[in-house]
C-alpha cells in the first residue's frame, strides 16, 4: 500500500462551518427529546445483550 506523501489532510479545525456545526450539535444534544432517545438505545441494546439469558437459548 502505497502513501501519497504530498496529500495533506484536512484536519477539522479548518473545516470553514466548524463553530455552526458545533452550535448545531450542541442545541440539537441540549433538547429533551435527545435524551430520551439516548436513554431508549441505550436499554434497547442492553436488552438484546441479554435476551438470550432471559429466554433461555
């Protein structure tokens, strides 16, 4: 595998939209309703960890 040495990466902190992205994530994340979600995920995925234990495969 070979590597292009001149090809510099961006790096995000020169991304022109950074400080609007970050105001949008940081409003979208303060709203209630992302909690909720967060939270139903978060059981739903346990719950799929241990559903075999719980019906017993």
């Amino acid at each position: 595998m070979a590597t292009d040495s001149t090809h510099s990466t961006s790096q995000i902190d020169t991304h022109p939209d950074l400080m609007a992205l970050r105001g949008r994530y940081a409003e979208a994340s303060a709203k209630p309703i992302s909690g909720l979600i967060e939270g139903l995920c978060l059981l739903t995925g346990l719950y799929l960890a241990i559903s075999p234990w719980v019906v017993n495969f």
